[in-house]
C-alpha cells in the first residue's frame, strides 16, 4: 500500500487506502481545479477545526498529560500532518495537504486584515497553490509561482519547509533569496522562529535544536549515554544562504526543498537552480524540489522567473494550462500564476472561495477610477503589481519610460489602418536598383525566438524615394549585427529610414505660399541572413535606394568596413558630423572615422529622451472657427511602424531593443542636423502641374500631404488594406 490518508466523511473519520503511488497521483488530478471552481462548502469549517477549537480555548488537548487519550489526539493530528486529510463534503471531495493543513491548525501568522497574530484562513488560492505544489512533487518536477502580493507564500513555505524539518528524518531543506534581509531574522527566518517557539510551546511535538542560530538549525540534542556525549534527535537541517555576491553560495549537499525566496527580484536565479539541481538527483531520479515564488519585481531582476514560468518544460517545472495568458484568454502552459482576482479581499464567500466575477467587477472599476486620477505612466505601473494575467504581470515593471497613452492611442491607428505599406525585395540590376513587392513577411514579434529558423524578414515601406533625391533629404540609421545565423542571441539587425521635413514655395495667382512638408519615417527593415554578407548588402541596397546619408552605430565595424571596400563611405556619416557626440563630449576616444559608439549611459540616458521628445512633439492643432483647440496631433503620428512602438512601450533600461536603438539615435541626429543647418527648401512655380510627384506614392490623398501654416490639414487613406500587423500583441 503506497498511502493510507486520514479521511473525514459523514461525521466520522477513517482512513482513505491509495495501493499505488499512480492510484494517488489520478485522485489528486481528479480534485485539482481553480480558485473559483473549489466549491468549498461547510466542510471547510473542519479544514481548520483545531486551530478554531485552539482559538475558543486556548489550548488545542484537554486530555491528561501523556494519557491515553492525549496520545491518540496528538498521534492522529500527527498522521494529518504528514500525510494530509480527505474530506467528504456535500458535492465535492476535497484534499488537504499535510503542509497546508499544519498551517492551518498548528501555525499562526500575523493577520494584515485584523492587525493581530491568529491561524491562517481557508482560502481556495492557497489551497490550489498547495495542491500544484503536491502534483510537482508527485510528477518530479520542480515548482515556479509568479503571485500577487499579500497572499501569504513566504508564511505557507516556510509551513512547507518546517513540515519536513519538524517530523522527517534526515531532511534537509534550504532557503535563498538575492539579499539576506529577505531570508534572515528580519524576513523569512522570522517565521520560522516564531512557528517554533509557539509549537513548543502548544503541542506534544518538542523540538530541541542545536545549533540553534540565524540561518541554521540543527534538529537534534547533546546527550550522554554510558558517560559519552551523543547527539539525537531526527538529525533534519534547515540552513540558509543570499546570493548577493555568489549565485552558488549554499547550494551544495543534498537537498529536500530549496525555496528561493523574493524570485521575482533574483536576477541570477537560474545560475542558482542550474549549480543546485544536481543535489536534488540521484541519476535520473529527482530527489529534491527547487520551489521559486515571488511577485513581479524590475525586469532586469525577474528574467529567471519569468523564462521558469513562460518556458516550464525547459526547465523541468510543472506544467500547467491556463487561460490567465493575456486579456484576450489565450490558452497556454506555463508555470503556476495566481492573479489578483483570485482570494481577493473582500470577495470571498464564508467558506474560503473566491468570488471571482466580483472581484473582475471590482478591479474594472478600481481601473478606471486610476485611468482618471493617475498619469499614463502611474497607470501602467499600478496594474503592473496587481496583474489579472501573466501578460500583464511582465508587461511592465516599474514607471514607464515612454508615454503609454500616446503609444497606445498610435499602435490604435495602424491596427485600424490609418498607414499603408508595401512589402519590398530590393535587387540590384543593370538599369540600378530594381523594387518590387514581396509576400514575405517582415518579422512580427519581440523579442524574437532565439531558435527562429529565418529572420530575415522583409522591407517595410511607407512611402518609396522621390525620383533622384538631393542627398539630404533622407536619414537612415543602423543598429548592426556580428554575425549571420544564430540560435543563441535575439539581435537583429535594424535600419529606419527618416525622410526630413521640406519647406516649399509656391507660386500661385494670389501669390507665394509657404507649406512645410512635414518628417515621417518612411520605411524601415528589422532581420538578419544566415550569411552576414547578405545583411550587409540588404542594408546597401536600401541606403542606396533612398540615396540616405546614413548614421551607424560603431560598436560593431564590419559594415562600415564593407562600405568602405565597396567606395560607398560617401553614405556614411563621420563621427565629426555627429554632432550629438560633441554636445555630450562622448566617443573622444573612438578612432573609427564613421558612426557612433553606444553605451549604456549614451543611450538610456541621452537618445532615448530625444525619441521621447519626437513622440510627444506637437506638430499641428485642428481648431474651431473660434480657434479653440479641438484636437492637438502628436509627433508619435510621424511612426508607422508597430514593432518599434512595442519596443518602446516594453522597454527599460537593459533590455535588448535593436530597433529603438538605430531609431532613437537617428531621431539625436536629424533634430541637431535640423537646427543647425534648418529645413530643406524647395520653389513649385506651376500649380496646374503635380510637382509633387505622386508617383512615389503607394496610395491617394484627399488632401495635399503638407501642413499649412496655420491650418488643419488630415491625411485619409482613400482604400482600405488588411494590414498584417491586426493581431500582433
């Protein structure tokens, strides 16, 4: 017989018989559902019974002192706490295990909603937690839980850790976490000191330590038998370890649990599961569970979690389906979340189940109360820390860097396609540069799959090159690559097209008219071939195309160098004409005579604020007959381009953004550009004739594409075309 399991039904108890461990396994997936879907019904006034009985008393036994009687209580409540507890309810069978239910009973937390030290409630969150954690343990798996905050896990796992420390002999289980105040007398070790003194002091179970001191005990005793010194006791450990300043620190030596406390502020976590998995196998056989739960922290800081719970297979998590993925439902697998709507004060019924609806209901009107008060940025980031599913719960980690709103409201218009495109292949012929269109599609997600077969994507074009372009009218910039095919890195190579705005003079019968035509991006490509020779001609031929005087980013020199073998350094900038190296006194000590050198101060700290500044720019007003403000357009219109808006939405300070870097250092140096040499000029003296060369247009306007000094002008696309980019996330 594989487990005999202490069994409450029709108000008796008995005993529940699994003959196999798999007999064991398929009852507890049969019970494995939701928070929401647990039904919890009076039963679960009995799930906490003794701590209830503890709480009216003040004392859990009031049989004689080591009695008959007083041995039974204590040895069946034992039982339940090593092997959990059945209970028939009305509809439902429900099961606790023996981790939650010692903290149920035997283990009192300070209560945040009554302010006072008291047992944890019935809660179906915590219940399904506990029961994930059972079917890793019962598949051989390891456990990754991305959670809301205040929902009690530091509390229940240090109950998990102390289970095995209090009754298992030789257990030995360990605690981490990336900064020692979250797992020493200050935080985690806290709990389990106080869990200590109070069983001690209220239960027959008495565990003597030593040693008995922060960050290690030791279950066992110094006795003297026949004169001798001896130790006993279970000989069970607990011992912890930060990884401030080494991600191996303690991981060594066989290993019941290891809880990584806070991991979703562990930016080295994985180096910790990788160097500690070995003591947690015999073989092929997993001995050990690595237990990784936290909420979201930086995302520089939470990479490891994020990848155990996104990516649970690679990482030998257990696996299980969701549809908390995104808003729209998506389907999918992962590692255990638990979002805000689940245990949500107050929508919980009397039982401990999650009212679910209610809570949604509350949280849509907790929403658009913030939408009203907060700024875009403050808005992001306060759904960030209390996420209703997995997408938002990475979607951002701290104050966002670009305005969310405006972002939003353009990533809007392309989806309802407001911009129209081609698809381009770019080839060299005898008569020059041939373009035509392409069904390939460019590449639509980021960051892209590492293991990506092809990403070459294609040229995106949203307006083609006049008919011979003065050499200044189109920038462009690049954000290279080193090599050609990899299935190691998630760099691409990235170039933005800039065409600048153009101040014209017509003639017509009633006189000169002036018009600036404003600056757009006006294509862009993003990909890398296998053969980097080949990225390099694509760059080529696209420079050329447009005649762009180009801007290159110089940490990477292999296409400069290629320019120069082919005598077309013409198109590069030398870094003299940078001028924003100058005004920042950066890049002195670079002897490449083309391009730019990225730093990470360079970029985050000085360029970005330029693409900031190109996003927020108002560059027209549409206004009543009174010339009060209808509408104000912002510079954020000038972007076509989706994938690069979903860079600066998700980005931060670290993350790999290959598109926003060429564009952002683009944007620093067509404004300094701009404003020391200012806009292009151009004279039209026949307004019967289309000097305006429509030609290179991919599609009518209504009206001319200029904005009129002192006017409202709008664009309209005259047809519709679906556009590639609807469902992109």
């Amino acid at each position: 017989m594989y487990k005999k399991i202490p069994t409450y039904k029709n108000g008796e108890w008995d005993y529940k018989e699994f003959e196999t461990k798999e007999d064991f396994t398929d009852f507890i997936l049969t019970i494995f559902k939701e928070p929401g879907q647990y039904d919890f019904d009076n039963t679960a006034l009995l799930f906490n019974e003794q701590a209830t009985a503890f709480n009216k008393q003040g004392f859990y036994c009031n049989k004689p002192f080591r009695s008959k009687d007083y041995i039974k209580y204590w040895n069946f409540e034992k039982e339940k706490c090593r092997e959990g507890a059945i209970f028939y309810g009305k509809k439902n069978i429900f099961y606790l295990t023996r981790d939650y239910y010692m903290w149920l009973n035997f283990l009192p937390i300070f209560d945040k909603e009554e302010k006072k030290y008291g047992f944890a409630k019935v809660r179906d969150a915590q219940y399904h937690m506990a029961l994930y954690e059972l079917l890793a343990e019962l598949h051989y798996r390891h456990v990754a839980i991305l959670k809301k905050r205040q929902i009690a896990s530091s509390y229940f796992h240090m109950a998990k850790v102390l289970n095995q420390f209090w009754f298992e002999e030789g257990s030995i289980c360990k605690i981490g976490a990336s900064l020692k105040d979250y797992i020493n007398d200050k935080g985690s070790w806290k709990f389990l000191d106080e869990y200590k003194t109070f069983l001690n002091e209220h239960t027959a179970w008495y565990r003597p330590c030593t040693p008995e001191k922060v960050l290690l005990w030791e279950q066992k005793i110094e006795v003297r038998i026949n004169n001798r010194k001896t130790n006993k006791g279970l000989m069970s450990k607990i011992q912890g370890a930060s990884f401030e300043k080494n991600p191996t620190t303690g991981v060594g030596g066989p290993c019941t649990y290891f809880f990584h406390e806070e991991a979703g502020i562990a930016p080295k976590m994985d180096q910790t599961f990788e160097y500690i998995r070995p003591a947690m196998t015999s073989g092929m056989i997993t001995t050990g569970m690595f237990i990784a739960a936290g909420s979201v922290g930086d995302l520089d800081q939470c990479e490891p979690l994020k990848q155990m719970i996104l990516n649970p297979e690679g990482n030998d998590i257990y696996a299980v389906e969701t549809n908390l993925m995104d808003e729209k439902g998506t389907i999918g697998k992962c590692g255990l979340f638990i979002p805000e709507q689940w245990s949500m004060p107050p929508h919980i019924d009397e039982y401990g189940n999650s009212l679910i609806e209610q809570a949604l209901n509350a949280i849509k009107e907790e929403r658009a109360q913030w939408k009203k008060d907060l700024t875009p940025e403050q808005y992001q980031l306060r759904i960030s820390q209390k996420p209703i599913d997995i997408a938002e719960a990475f979607a951002y980690r701290q104050e966002a860097i670009f305005p969310q709103a405006v972002i939003s409201e353009q990533l809007k218009r392309i989806d309802e396609k407001e911009y129209a495109y081609e698809f381009v292949k770019l080839e060299r012929t005898e008569k020059g540069i041939k373009a035509s269109r392409t069904d390939k599609l460019p590449i639509l997600e980021f960051p892209v799959n590492k293991k990506r077969e092809d990403k070459t994507g294609s040229l995106v074009v949203w307006e083609k090159p006049v008919s011979n372009p003065s050499f200044t009218m189109y920038y462009a910039s690049i954000d290279p690559v080193s090599e050609g095919k990899t299935t190691t890195s998630d760099s691409l190579c990235s170039i933005f097209v800039y065409k600048n705005p153009v101040e014209i003079t017509r003639e017509t019968k009633d006189g000169l008219e002036t018009f600036i035509e404003g600056d757009k991006i006006v294509a862009s490509w993003c990909g890398r071939y296998d053969d980097i020779n080949k990225t390099h001609e694509q760059l080529e031929l696209i420079i050329e195309w447009y005649n762009a005087w180009t801007l290159v980013e110089n940490n990477i020199s292999l296409f400069i160098q290629h320019m120069i073998a082919r005598r077309k350094q013409k198109y590069l900038v030398p870094k003299q004409q940078i001028v924003f190296l100058k005004d920042l006194g950066s890049n002195s000590n670079v002897f490449q005579e083309y391009g730019w050198k990225s730093t990470g101060t360079l970029f985050k700290s000085h360029l970005v604020s330029y693409a900031i500044e190109f996003i927020r720019e108002e560059i027209d007003q549409e206004t009543d007959e009174g010339g009060n403000i209808l509408k104000t357009k912002l510079g954020v219109e000038r972007i076509p381009d989706k994938m690069l808006l979903t860079e600066m939405r998700q980005y931060f300070p670290g993350l790999n953004v290959d598109r926003l870097v060429a564009f952002s250092a683009l944007i620093a140096f067509a404004k300094l550009q701009q404003a020391n040499r200012g806009y292009l000029k151009r004279k039209e003296e026949d307004m019967s004739k289309d000097n305006l060369e429509k030609s290179q247009k991919m599609y009518k306007l209504s009206s001319r594409p200029f904005k009129n000094l002192g006017k409202r002008v709008k664009l309209f696309e005259k047809k519709k075309r679906k556009s590639p980019f609807k469902n992109i996330k």
